[in-house]
C-alpha cells in the first residue's frame, strides 16, 4: 500500500528556479519550443503583478502555478503556467495548485480565473473542466506550432440574478423550466 503523499505549499523563491525550469522545460517539450526558459521564468519572477507557488513533496518541487493580476478582464486574474514534475502527477497537485489560484484571485478582489490551454491537451483540459472551468473562447494559432487555444473561465463567486428590467410572464418562466 502506497503511503499519503505529504504536500507543502509556499510562495516561489529565486532558490527554486532551477527546479521550477526543469518542470517548465519539460512540460513544453511536448508542446512548444522555448529559447531561454531560465531567462523567462526569472523575469516572470520579478513582475511584482505575477504570483508563484511551489508544491513540495518529499523536499522536492513536485509543480508550480504562475498567475498574472493583470489579465485582459478587470474582474479575473490569469493562470500563465501550470505544470507538476511528471513523477507526481495524477496526485492531485494540479488540481491544489489551482486551488492555490483561486485563493489568491479571492484574496486580491477578484471575481473570477482565466487561463488558456492547448485544444489538443485532453489531460489539461479535463482537470480544468473537473474545477468547474467552462470555455469561453478560442484563439486560433495561439502556440507558435499553429495550434489553438480555449480559453476557460471559472466565476469564484455567485452570479448576480440579471436587473435589466427583463420580465418573464410566469407560463413563459414555467415554459422555459424556469419555475416548478
């Protein structure tokens, strides 16, 4: 019997890039070239508008999570980077590193995450959609391969009911299944 594997969770550290550029590197491998990924992730590490969290396990970096406050919508931060070392994968980190996410797009103000993710990455695409992510559009040759990308959304919080002035007569409500 496998024993529980025991996962820490800590803001990102200059110390931790060669870890975190191995992850990085080999999660792309499969998906696009990168030049200078050392040199990226360091620069993505110093925009104070980004936020990196690590998971250890057994005292090494098992993944990370970057996300951007700055998306292209005000009320949503952006996950740029998501990647778990392939030996502790299908553990749950991904999906606690995401969690992680959420939890500081909440503690920032922010209603909502955002991310894109490859349409060939069924993995991907099916962790996201298992934490309530829904695509909302697409953005075709996204990936210097030519490949497109969805991008997906999750609201953190309620949707407010609509206050345009819209009024349903109650057979057209109970109609659309919108009544018992």
């Amino acid at each position: 019997m496998a024993s529980k594997l025991s996962i820490a969770f800590r803001k990102a550290t200059r110390r931790d890039l060669p870890a975190i550029t191995k992850i990085f590197e080999s999660s792309l491998n499969t998906t696009h070239e990168f030049d200078d990924a050392r040199g990226y992730l360091s620069e993505q590490m110093r925009d104070a508008d980004n936020r990196f969290v690590v998971a250890e396990a057994g005292g090494k970096i098992a993944g990370f999570i970057q996300t951007d406050l700055t998306s292209d919508t005000a009320d949503a931060i952006n996950i740029d980077q998501l990647a778990v070392d392939r030996s502790f994968r299908h553990r749950g980190i991904g999906s606690a590193l995401m969690k992680k996410a959420e939890n500081i797009a909440l503690r920032n103000h922010f209603k909502a995450v955002t991310l894109q993710v490859r349409a060939d990455n069924d993995n991907a695409k099916h962790l996201y959609e298992e934490r309530g992510y829904k695509k909302v559009g697409s953005h075709w040759w996204y990936y210097g391969d030519g490949t497109t990308a969805y991008e997906m959304k999750k609201s953190l919080v309620p949707e407010k009911p609509s206050t345009s002035g819209w009024h349903l007569p109650g057979f057209v409500k109970r109609w659309m299944g919108l009544t018992a």
